[in-house]
C-alpha cells in the first residue's frame, strides 16, 4: 500500500467525514500520494450522501480525535518491541476445513503462555496475532455468532488476552480489509451465503464492500467479547468502514484501545507501521526508509526468518542475528517499536532456529536492558548525540532516557564497529563527564572537544552491539526558542516559519517546493552565536527508494550556506557546504559569531524528480541556535597538529580554534616545507598501506603535502569551507611497523589550517562508497529495422562522505558501435558532488542495431584503489508485427503517483504498478511515433490478480476501458485495442481515475 502522510496536529474529524480526512490533510500539504487502491471518486459521493442525511436528519455524531499524542499510548510508547504471529487455518500443512484445523490445533497441545514466554524473551510487551488474514483463510480464533469464514470452538483469543494479561504482555488483534484471496488455494474460504441469511440480504462477501460489512460486524463482536483487548492492528482500510464509522464507534466503546494501520497514516490511529524495509545501508539500518516522522507513534515490521513466509511453511529457516539485532537497535535508537514477525505452526511452536534466536534475545539484551528499554532515540527531538555513521566504519545509534532530564544519560550502542580503538562522535553540545561500558562495567577513557566525543582504547567488542553509558552535564547554551524569530522566503499555507522556531515537534515549516529557499532568525538584539541545530522532519528516507511501488527519495538538505548580520542589511557568508542525507539533528557549526540574524540558504535537496512527493520539498521540524560549545577535556586526542611531541618549522604556529579538537590548530603551513609540522610518533603495528586523515580549516581551496618517513609528498587537495571549522580529507599512505614520522606542510602561498590527523587501516578492499549513478534512457530500448542513434546521459553524485579521485565516465561501447564523445573526467568528486556526461551512440551501419547492451561506467580512485560502479542501456529489435514500442518503466513517460517494482517475467525485468485509484495515479506515454496516421492496434502487456481495468485515452481523447482477469500478478499478459493514431507523434494516457488497475508492463502497436 502507499503512505499517505498527514500534518502531525491534533485535529478532529467528524464521523461522517472520517473517510475523506486522508484526503483533506493531504490537500493541506502533508502528502500529494493517492491511495491507489481506493475507489476515489465513488467514495467521495457515498461520502458526501451520507453527510446530506446526516445533516438533514440532524445525527452527526461527536467528532472523533485523531491525536498524535494521547495516554492511551504510553504504553506503546514505553515499549520497545512486539511480537507479529502469522497463525491460521492455511499454516503449514494447510487445512481445508475449519473443525479439522481446530483439532490438530488443540491436539497438538497449542498453549497461549507459550506464546506469551517467547514474547517476554524479545522484550515485547505486545502480541499481535494474526489469523483473520487474507492468507491464511480468514480464520478467527473466537467462537463467533456471525457466520462467515472459520471460526474455532475454542476460545484462543479468549485464553491468549488472559494469558497476556497474567504475564503483562498485551494482545492486539489482526484485521484484513481484503477479500481478493478468498479461493486462492482452490477452497471458498468465504460463505457468503451464510453471512446473507444472517444478514436478511444478499451479501457477496469477495467484494470490498461485502466484505467490509462483514468484517465490520466482526469489529464489533470482539469489542463486545474481549475488553482486556488492547486494540486493532489494520491491514489498511476499507471503504465501508470509513463509511459507517467504524474507528469512531471504537474510540467510543474502547477509548483504551489502540488503532495501528499498515504502511497507511490514517489520521485517526495511533500507529503507523512500517512493512519490511529492505536495501538499506548497512542492511540493519531500517529506520533510514521510514517515512513517518517523530512524534507519530511508529513500528517497524519485519520477519525474523530471513527467508520464506510471513506464515510457517513447513521450513525451518535461519533467523540471521546479525541483521536481527541490528534492527532491533537501530529502531530502539529512532523511537521506532520493532514488531517482529515469526511463524508458528499449527499446534503452536516456533520452528527450532526462531526458538534458538528468542533464547539468545533473552540472555544478550540483560546486560544492555536499561539503554533499549523505556528509551528514546537519541539525536533527535528527545535529545541526544550524534546517530548514524561515525568514524572509520563505524556505525549506530543512540539511545537516552524519558523524560524532562531524560538526555543527561545517554546510550551508545555501537553496532558497527570501527577499524580502529576509538569512537568518535558529534556531541551535539553535551558536557562529558563519565563513560562506561555497560556490558563490562569497565570506566572508559574519553576526550571531548572541538564538538566531538571520543571514546578511547576500546578493546571488548560485543560482536552485535557495543554499548557506553555516557552520562553529561547537560547541553549547551541553547537560546530559548521563545526569543527567535524566523522568517522565510517562502512558507505553505499552514506551515509559516515561525513554526521552526516555536520548540513544538507537531508543527514544521515547510518550503512549498520553493528552491533555493532561505530562513532568517532574529535573535532580538546581537548576540554570541556558534552553530545551527537543524531538526529536518524525519517524513523521507535517506536515500532514493522504492516502497510497495511507490517511488521515495530524500528530502533533506544537501548544499546550504549561512550567512550573518547585525542590522539584517548587510550579510557576511559564514559558512557553506554540504550536509549528508541522515537522520537526526544536523548541527552546522558557524565559528565564532556576534550577530542579531542569521540566515540559513538552502541551496538544493538530496532527492530526485523520479519522486515527486519528496521533490524539492522541504519540511524542518525546529532550529535553534548555540552560543557556546562543549568543555574541552584534559584527556587530549591523539595526533593533535599542536600537541607538545611535534616539530614545528618555520612560520607554523599554535592559534585558538573553538570547533577544533583540542580547542586549538596549527597556522602557516603556506609557503613549502620550511613551514610545517611533523609528527614523530606515529605508530602502526604492522608494515603497510593505511588511511591517513587530515582534518584541516580553509576558506578558499588549497591543498595540503603529506611526507611518510621522508619519502616524496604526496599533494592532498582542501576544499574551500571555513577558516574557523575543520573539515576532513583522507590519503592512503605507507607506514612501517611501530614509529613513523609525518610531515605536513602546504605548497600554496596560504596553506589550510591543520587540526590533527588521524591513522586508520584502509577500509576492506570490497569497500565501495555509497555513490548514485543515473543512467538515461531507463528501461529497454526496443528500435525498428537499420542504422538506429540513442541519446545517452548519465550522471554520477557521490552520496558518501568520502573523496573519489581522477573520475572518469563514459559508455563502454558494442563492436562497431560508436559515440561522438569520449569520457567526462573530474580531478576529485566530494559529498554531493556531481559528474555529468551526453553521448549519441550510433549502431553499426548497414545493418539492423539488432540486440546490443551499452554499458556506461564511472571509472575512480579511492584511497589508492580502482573501483568503478556502471548501469547499462539495453536495445533489442522491435517485437513481431510491431511498428513501435516502448516499456512502463522508460524513463521517457511520465508516471504520476505510480511506481516502478522488479517483475521477473515481464520483457524488461520490470513493471509500473499502482495506477488507478485517483487522477494523478496515471500513466503518460508521450512521442508514441508512427509512420501513418489512422485505425492501428495498441497491445497492452500486463500482470493482474483478480478483474481489473484500464482506461486508455489517445492524445486527449476519450478515454476506452479495457478489463482484463487473471490471478496471480506475477505473469505478463497481452490484451489489445483499435485506437486511432496521427502520423508523427502521439500520447497515449494510461489510466483508472476510480480504482486500482492492472500492473503495466509494455504497450505496442501493430
């Protein structure tokens, strides 16, 4: 399902509009995706006839509270994970008959403390259980007085609530909105004909409408049956429900009870989950493509076998700890609740290796319990340090306690260790003043300064997470938000500035898709200022995505600049750079600063047009303003550029510098080796090539020589930032065993300043930095008979913080292929860099461009190591009795709200699904060209489960409707229509404004 998204406030829906509010705060600005599932339009007009006779009959009933924030979800809120079983009549070995699963259900001894003690072992404090499923043969576990599909004898449900109860675990349970698996495995699971004779009309249970009654009688009876429930976890909505009022009849009947939705932000619930995140980096890492931003209460749903089912299928699979637990931790560490997924047989039992992971759970978290339980994620609008990537590989989270003072102890769960004894990171202004290891007890030894806490000579690594006990003295100055003022070039209607500076998480500004934007502060008089906090709404992933289709990408800040006042006139640039695409707060240190306003530019956004929801749209939660940093520790950091134990040459000296480690840099390295600094202790313990890392301050772009043991410099290029804030290049270097001597010094006539250096094995040769390469045309490239010419673009960003040398990229081209250019070259490329070639390719002459695939490849430098990263175009010949052709997924059309998925079986691997359900839900081929003009067959390639349709509509026409039935969606079929067509070009709309369509593959045309 897509993920409509809404303005965290609380807001109050009446019941008889409950199933537009979606649609009204996405009109408002907090989301532009349509539910492509939803019959729009014909619920619009349910809608408003249901508002005409309430209004006439004077019954609207009370409205309902959709809040983001309520007590009934504190428990939530204070847990850290659940507990999803996928349990029913079609677990493996499936069961036809509904009395016949009962029994081996009962006969195989099923127990619901069972249940409950696994649950107790992941530290869930929820179960939600799963039987009344689309999947598993909408089978309830409840004797039930509505006929309809399988229901037990025994009361389960009944026995699990009580059992949950007695141990403290609470039950949700699991709700489907759909029907369409009714007779998947060739048995009517659904009886429709019982449910009308209870009904005293004619109900069709496998519709959506039929169905939604019936489900919504069952809504009923359990809140009348199970008051110790605690809630409904909703495999998204159904219009029916909406329709009648179904979530307001339970905020009034169970006021107590919780209301989760999947992968849908339905205003009126008070979860959001999050299915089954995959393709992030490192895997582990789930919280980077979720998309509901804090406070909203969050899960994320995952399976815990890695392979297989939701559900048990008869196989025992492998539950990788590794993965596992990282996304335990990272969830932990952004307030997201795990809900983790396994798959119980029929009598009940987890399959050995899911059993095997529960006891390890158990026994790993003990030590580690106070910093993953009763926690926020830290970096965030609770507090804390820096999350995400740290020094030298490393990688994780931080955890801090709940509540006012909540931030004063905090938790650094290291779950990718670095290359190196050391952890460093940004301390988001919190004064040091103990650290542990919580799993050992050991006190560590720690330096702050220069904004950075580094935790040192660590030796007892946890293979999973490593964990410090960091307790401070609180944060830095920060001035209050109540006297900032904020101002913006551009604000949407309902989101003005003034909302990022008013300490409330509930409001954003957002940019209204305005870029460059700018936001100035007023400090109200001239005042001492240092850094920017920048809270970004936590509403994109961090990188270009795609969920269930639906196409995402990042909408955080990439370049920016800073400037500063002290009359808002006249404006000195302050700072400008680039911010990595991540989580978290943001803190852009600005050096020393007196000013009354500041003003912070946006330049560009990290996301791409292929997302058009996320597109230039920029949303920050709050930003505030630092007048002080961190203290500075005695315990200084290795290789300091002015630590007492280096060489000091010519005009190089000592000079204050408060955002550099150690509070100090060195100055006056311009000029050639006679000024300089060399270190001479640097120790490695084995001979070989190792990770040199200057960090260093420049306004302007210099470079900096780097001398190993008197060999000849090496020249390391500076970019130009500031000449107050220390910035990082990384050299590959050969050292020999124990002492080494470095020697640093610029040849330019005012070198950089040099903060320190830092020494580190090179990153593993399979290393590659997370780069994107986009490569046009996308898609297959299907070309008619003889000599055929393609125009090729392809541009290459690096999205690591990292320095890529000698970039070279270019089409590597077919025998007897050619291009009229060579390769675009770039001497270095840094974070957010681009470099961006054209080619026209031109198959061999003579004869036909036949099968031919084309790749284009970025050829770079990395720490001394050649790598490359390349996508490819691929061209076949025109399919049999077509004249013309061109894939869904080609980046020539244009897609709406639709997405692009992987599909196997269909002629380019891929397909375009969710089209239909609303108008921007559409697909556009444009330049459909044809030699003649007149009547010619359009043949559609498509995948589809159950009776769907198309609406096709040529060059602006009206619009025919072609259905098509199949089950499955997973292989392509081909139907066809007569359209008419000019000579030339044409445009063809692909369609179905009120509800889903088929999947498209290709279109043709004969």
């Amino acid at each position: 399902m897509p993920t409509p998204r809404i303005p965290l406030r609380p807001i109050h829906i009446p019941a008889a509009r409950a199933a537009g509010a979606a649609r009204i705060a996405r009109a408002a600005g907090a989301a532009r995706t349509a539910r492509a599932a939803r019959a729009t339009r014909s619920r619009w007009r349910a809608l408003c006839a249901a508002v005409v006779l309430a209004l006439a009959i004077g019954l609207l009933a009370a409205p309902a509270q959709a809040e983001v924030q309520h007590p009934r979800q504190e428990w939530l809120r204070q847990s850290t994970a659940g507990l999803f079983l996928h349990w029913g009549m079609f677990t493996n070995p499936q069961h036809r008959d509904c009395a016949e699963w009962e029994r081996d259900v009962t006969e195989g001894g099923w127990n619901a403390d069972y249940w409950v003690d696994e649950a107790r072992k992941l530290g869930a404090s929820y179960i939600v259980l799963a039987t009344f499923h689309s999947r598993l043969g909408y089978a309830r576990p409840w004797p039930s007085k509505v006929p309809g599909s399988c229901a037990t004898e025994r009361d389960l449900l009944g026995e699990l609530v009580a059992a949950g109860k007695a141990k403290g675990v609470r039950i949700i349970l699991y709700m489907t909105d759909d029907p369409q698996w009714h007779n998947e495995s060739g048995t009517e699971t659904l009886d429709s004909a019982a449910y009308s004779k209870y009904k005293g009309r004619d109900v069709d249970l496998t519709t959506r409408r039929g169905f939604g009654m019936y489900s919504y009688d069952l809504f009923l009876e359990v809140m009348e049956k199970y008051q110790d429930l605690s809630g409904f976890w909703i495999d998204n909505d159904n219009e029916y429900w909406e329709e009648n009022g179904l979530y307001e009849k339970i905020r009034e009947r169970r006021p107590d009870w919780l209301l989760s939705n999947n992968n849908e932000d339905t205003p009126i619930m008070d979860t959001v989950s999050n299915e089954q995140k995959t393709g992030m980096t490192p895997a582990y890492d789930y919280p980077s493509a979720v998309t509901v931003p804090m406070p909203r209460l969050t899960e994320a749903d995952y399976k815990l076998p890695t392979t297989g089912d939701w559900w048990y299928d008869g196989g025992d699979h492998e539950v990788d700890a590794r993965l596992s637990t990282g996304r335990y931790i990272t969830n932990a560490g952004s307030s997201i609740k795990s809900l983790m997924a396994e798959t119980p047989m029929v009598n009940g039992k987890l399959p050995p290796q899911q059993e095997e992971f529960n006891d390890f759970m158990g026994k790993w978290v003990e030590p580690i319990k106070e910093s993953v339980y009763g926690v926020e994620g830290g970096g965030y609008m609770y507090g804390g340090m820096r999350p995400g990537f740290w020094n030298d590989g490393a990688h994780g989270v931080v955890t801090v306690g709940r509540g006012e003072n909540g931030d004063r102890t905090q938790y650094v769960h290291v779950v990718t260790r670095p290359r190196t004894d050391m952890v460093r990171l940004g301390d988001n202004g919190y004064t040091v003043r103990r650290v542990t290891d919580l799993r050992t007890g050991e006190a560590m030894r720690f330096s702050q300064s220069g904004g950075h806490l580094s935790i040192l000579g660590i030796q007892d690594w946890d293979p999973y997470d490593t964990v410090f006990k960091v307790e401070t003295d609180g944060r830095r100055p920060l001035y209050p938000q109540s006297g900032v003022g904020a101002t913006a070039t551009s604000a949407r209607t309902g989101h003005p500035a003034a909302d990022l500076a008013d300490g409330d998480y509930e409001t954003y500004w957002d940019s209204d898709g305005e870029l460059p934007v700018s936001v100035t502060l007023d400090l109200g008089a001239r005042k001492h200022a240092t850094s920017l906090a920048v809270n970004q709404r936590e509403w994109s992933p961090t990188h270009a995505r795609s969920s269930f289709g639906r196409p995402e990408d990042s909408a955080r800040i990439k370049d920016y600049r800073v400037y500063a006042s002290g009359d808002g006139k006249r404006w000195t640039q302050v700072r400008s750079g680039t911010l990595p695409s991540a989580r978290g707060v943001r803190t852009i240190d600005i050096g020393d600063r007196t000013a009354r306003y500041l003003k912070l530019e946006v330049r560009s956004l990290w996301g791409g047009p292929q997302a058009p929801e996320f597109y230039h749209q920029l949303r920050i939660d709050e930003i505030q303003v630092a007048y002080g940093r961190s203290k500075t520790t005695r315990t200084a950091l290795p290789l300091e550029a002015e630590a007492r134990q280096n060489r000091p040459t010519g005009a190089a000296h000592s000079v204050a510098c408060g955002a550099c480690s150690g509070g100090r840099r060195v100055d006056g390295l311009g000029g050639g080796s006679r000024n300089s600094v060399t270190y001479r202790d640097v120790r490695a313990p084995e001979q070989g090539d190792y990770r040199l890392q200057l960090d260093h301050t420049a306004a302007a772009g210099s470079a900096l020589s780097v001398s190993v043991n008197g060999a000849a410099p090496v020249e390391v290029p500076v970019a130009a930032d500031s000449s107050e804030v220390p910035e990082s290049t990384a050299v590959s270097v050969p050292l020999k065993a124990g002492a080494n001597t470095v020697k640093v010094f610029s040849t330019a006539r005012r070198g950089p300043g040099l903060d320190r250096i830092a020494v580190a094995p090179l990153p593993p040769a399979s290393y590659t930095p997370k780069t994107t390469l986009t490569v046009r045309p996308h898609g297959l490239q299907w070309a008619g008979p003889g000599q055929r010419s393609l125009t090729v673009t392809a541009t290459l960003r690096l999205d690591d913080d990292e320095q890529l040398d000698n970039v070279s990229l270019a089409p590597r081209l077919p025998d007897g292929w050619t291009a009229d250019g060579g390769p675009v070259t770039a001497r270095s490329l840094r974070l957010g860099q681009t470099v961006r070639g054209t080619w026209t390719v031109t198959s061999p002459p003579g004869q036909d461009a036949g099968s031919a695939d084309i790749p284009v490849t970025a050829d770079y430098g990395l720490l001394g190591r050649q790598k490359s990263v390349s996508d490819q175009v691929r061209v076949r010949p025109l399919p049999t009795g077509r004249i013309w052709a061109r894939e869904a997924e080609d980046s020539a059309n244009q897609f709406g709200s639709t997405g692009i998925t992987g599909c196997g079986p269909c002629s380019g691997a891929e397909k375009v699904r969710n089209i239909g359900g609303s108008e921007q839900a559409a697909m556009v081929f444009p330049d459909v060209v044809v030699p003649d003009g007149g009547e010619h067959t359009l043949y559609l390639d498509y995948t589809v489960n159950g009776t769907r349709s198309f609406q096709v509509s040529v060059n602006g026409g009206p619009a025919a409707k072609v259905t098509v039935t199949d089950t499955g969606n997973t292989t392509p079929r081909t139907t066809s229509l007569p359209v008419t067509l000019k000579p030339g070009a044409n445009t063809i709309e692909i369609s179905n404004d009120t509800e889903s369509a088929p999947d498209l593959d290709r279109i043709s045309v004969s």
